[in-house]
C-alpha cells in the first residue's frame, strides 16, 4: 500500500527527543539503537512513494542510520537508485545528520570481478554505489561476507584503502564470526583503519552470535548492529495465526518461507506474545529490545514495508530493560 506523502517534506523539529543513540563500540560514532534497512521495498519494483513516505517517519523517530547494500533491489542496485532519489529531493540539506552504509560481497554483476572480497571488487562496488545514490561518501563501508578464497590481507587493505580515500569515513565487516572478526580488527588496526562494526544475523530464533561474538566484539571495541532481529516476521503478531495473505511467507520469492512459519515456531512466538503484553509491548517491540539487552549491541536493523510498521518498531525504544524472571521466561520457552 502507497502511503500519503508530504511534498514539501520537513523534519520534525524533536526528532532527537526520544531515540536513544549508542555508541558502536570505543569508536566516537553513535548510532540510533533502530536503523532502517533498505533490504526490502525500496527496489525498482517497489512504490517509490512508500520508501518516501517510511524514510520521512523514520527520520522523524530519530532514526538517523539507513542501511543498504550493492545488491538490494530487486533488481540488484535499485535501492541505492531509490535512496538517491529520495536523498536528493528530501534530505539533501540533512546529508550531514545522517549515516548512510552500504556493502559488496554478494553477487552483484557477471563475470570474475562481481562479488567476493577481491580489492578489484570492492573498490569498483563501492564506485558505483557512490554514483547510485549521488554521493561523495558513504559513513560506513562493509565487507558483506567472508570470502574463502581471497586473502583476508587484501579484503581489509581495500576497506582501509577506501577510507583514505574519502569514499567511506569508516570500515566495517558483515556475518564475519568471531574468529573471523578478531582476524580483521587486527589487520585493520595494524593498517591505521580501525573496524567499527560488524553487521550480523541476530534474533530470539538466531542466537549463534552468543556463542562468541558478543563477548568478542565487546572484548575488541567494535560495535554489533543486528538484522533480521524479528526473524523476517516470525518474531511479530503478524503469522500468530497462519500465514496471511500478502505477508513474506505467503510470497513465492523472498528469504521467509512458508516452511519456516512451522507450528513450533509459531507456538514460541504465541507464547512469547503473551509476555510482551505483560510488558506493555508489542511482540515485536519487545524481540528488538531483547537483542539490544546486551552491552556489546550498538543498533537493532529493521525491515519494514508501511509507516505503521516504522512506528511499531521504532517505539521498542520506550522500554529497552528486562526484569531477570522476564529473562528467564523468555529462555524457557526458547529452550523447549
């Protein structure tokens, strides 16, 4: 659904009133414990009017971090299209109060230069994602992946190198764990070029980074910003009661199947849902403070496809903290 649009768009004026903003890592960026990632509907076949229309809400939250990649579409590089677009006509004047990321790593065009990690890659990637979305820079510039095959040396030499340059103001790393990631911060503090972040799947459903990597990020100083925090969906009111009509899972394409909506994940989301009531929020409210518990969390990353939704989750901020039984009951039932 296409949502109303302000034509003559202007910020709202306490946008910094209620959004808390952490600082990542021992780095002195902050960003907004809520990011919005452009993962989702802001491709070419998606209504530009409706990413506008998100944009403005989130802006007007305090939610200054908008996340994209090289290949977020569809098709690959149209959201960086979108985000230009809408950039140039409604935020031109607040580039300044604004950290725009993007990523290479995944496939992005034909050929043996178009995806991994090479410094070929990487720096030719981020050339034309600057020229996607009119800019000079970006603030933050991530490796998207680990590549099995080209020396970590060299993927770490072309973030540092990128930074020199200008193009990016800071480095980070993506679904690296924690050796990995301890690897990396090592190279790029020994080029001068410190590892801000490290972007990674984290949710009630997908807690593999607590096996290591929180504790390690926390240990090197680097921040974590987490996507997928609701588990594209699971981890909201939205399949409580099967799969509806238009929503991910009921879609052909799309990263949210529909064998992944199964009873047993269904049954913990109701349950779940019951404690977020007690607590005054919503289910997926309390599924983004919950993986914002941990001191090491610099930001949760959401998806969102309407205004509501930018709200909802934007409002998770109003009640970050857990009691230790409403911890321990979420466990328990994470546990079964």
């Amino acid at each position: 659904m296409t949502q109303p649009v302000d034509p003559n768009y202007l910020p709202a004026d306490n946008r910094y009133e209620s959004m808390p903003y952490i600082r990542s890592g021992r780095s002195g960026l902050k960003l907004p414990a809520i990011s919005l990632g452009l993962w989702h509907n802001f491709g070419g076949i998606d209504p530009l009017e409706n990413g506008r229309a998100m944009l403005h809400r989130a802006f007007d939250l305090g939610i200054t971090h908008f996340d994209l990649a090289n290949n977020y579409g569809p098709p690959p590089g149209s959201a960086e299209e979108t985000f230009g677009a809408i950039l140039r006509k409604d935020f031109a004047a607040h580039r300044h109060e604004l950290v725009i990321s993007t990523k290479a790593g995944y496939w992005m065009w034909n050929g043996p230069y178009g995806e991994w990690g090479s410094r070929k890659y990487l720096i030719s990637s981020l050339d034309q994602s600057l020229r996607r979305m009119g800019l000079d820079y970006v603030d933050i510039f991530y490796h998207h992946r680990p590549d099995p095959e080209t020396p970590l040396e060299e993927t770490m030499g072309a973030l540092d190198h990128v930074v020199r340059q200008g193009k990016a103001l800071y480095a980070g790393i993506s679904n690296y764990d924690a050796e990995q990631t301890r690897e990396a911060v090592r190279i790029l503090n020994d080029l001068g070029t410190p590892c801000l972040i490290n972007q990674v799947k984290y949710s009630m459903f997908v807690r593999w980074p607590e096996e290591a990597l929180l504790d390690t990020a926390q240990e090197l100083g680097i921040g974590l910003i987490f996507f997928s925090p609701l588990a594209q969906g699971l981890l909201t009111d939205r399949y409580l009661d099967g799969i509806p009509e238009g929503s991910r899972a009921s879609k052909p394409s799309g990263f949210l199947k529909k064998d992944q909506v199964t009873e047993e994940n269904v049954n913990k989301a109701r349950r779940l849902n019951d404690i977020a009531r007690e607590r005054g929020q919503s289910l997926a409210q309390m599924a983004l403070a919950w993986v914002l518990r941990h001191p090491a969390s610099t930001s949760a990353l959401i998806g969102t496809s309407s205004v509501q939704q930018v709200e909802e989750n934007a409002a998770a901020v109003e009640k970050l903290d857990f009691s230790a039984d409403e911890l321990q009951a979420i466990e328990d039932i994470l546990a079964e």
